[in-house]
C-alpha cells in the first residue's frame, strides 16, 4: 500500500503514545512546525521499531508486519519532507517530539532483551497501543491544531490510513495468541 505524507503523518506518531500531547491545554496547541516534527520524529521511531522487529521476529506474519511498516513510514516520511519544502515550513522540535524519543529509545531497549515468541508479542502489542494513541492525539490536538489546510487534509487523510494499519497491528496481536 502507498502511502502519503499524511500517513506519514499518522503513522509517524506511532511508538510512545504516553507522551502525545498529554495535558495540552488549547493555548498549548501545537504550531505547523511542531506538528511537522511531531510527524517527522514519529515516523522515525516506527522506522526503527520496524527495522529491530525485522531482525528479531520469529513469526511470519510479525515480520510481514514490520515490513510494511518499514515500508510505509519510509514513503510517508519522503514525503513529509518533501511537503515542508513545498509549504515552506521549518519543523520545529519541542517537548512532544522530545519525549517521543526517549520514550521510543527506552522501549526499544525493553524490546532488545526480548527473543522468539516473547518479543513477537511484545512488539506487536506496542504497535496496537502505539496506533491507538496516534489516532487519538491525531483526532484531538494535531488535526484540530494545524492551521493550514492542506497540512490537515493530509492528516485527515493520514487518519485514515493509520487506522488501517491499527486494525493490522490488533488482527497480527490475535493470531499470537
């Protein structure tokens, strides 16, 4: 599946999903260039998530998993770039974007001691909870904050998407068990 910059977008939130804009208040809200990095950095983490569980997974379909995300987050987060280029937008790192990578950066380390089985498990149900948290912040602060149209059309659409790859994550997670 090709994706867009606006599952990049989506997808790019995925893997600390504690963190997502907890406890921002409306005069919080994020600006273009924090939802750009917020996006950008999310995707990187998948990125990395995707590329461990490629070499750690057992099951077949873990690893099918990590492939498309790999895959995906690669495409979208081209794309994310080459949108800030065409908008003119700076990404801006900030306190989101921050904890987002030490969060990923400590479960990535969990997920390091973990082999066969265990870490199968264990990746794909970080997946499941990470896309749930995504699609909430997406819903709630990052689409409602953006305030170029065109930016939020790609989250709207990137929603969408990311929401697939959610019910991909939750159908991999039941067949583990």
């Amino acid at each position: 599946m090709l994706i867009r910059w606006s599952a990049a977008a989506v997808a790019a939130m995925m893997l600390s999903s504690p963190v997502l804009l907890q406890g921002a208040s409306a005069a919080d809200k994020p600006t273009d260039p924090q939802i750009a990095h917020i996006a950008y950095t999310a995707g990187v983490i998948d990125i990395n998530a995707a590329k461990q569980a490629q070499k750690k997974a057992k099951n077949k379909d873990v690893k099918a998993f990590a492939e498309d995300m790999l895959r995906d987050h690669e495409a979208v987060n081209k794309q994310a770039l080459a949108l800030v280029k065409k908008l003119n937008v700076t990404p801006e790192d900030n306190d989101t974007s921050k904890a987002l990578s030490k969060q990923a950066a400590d479960k990535l380390a969990e997920l390091e001691k973990l082999d066969g089985v265990a870490f199968d498990k264990a990746y794909v149900a970080n997946e499941v909870a990470y896309h749930k948290a995504v699609n909430g912040a997406l819903e709630t602060q990052l689409i409602p904050s953006a305030s170029n149209a065109e930016l939020r059309s790609l989250l709207q659409t990137g929603l969408k998407i990311f929401q697939g790859h959610q019910q991909h994550a939750e159908h991999v997670a039941a067949e583990l068990k």
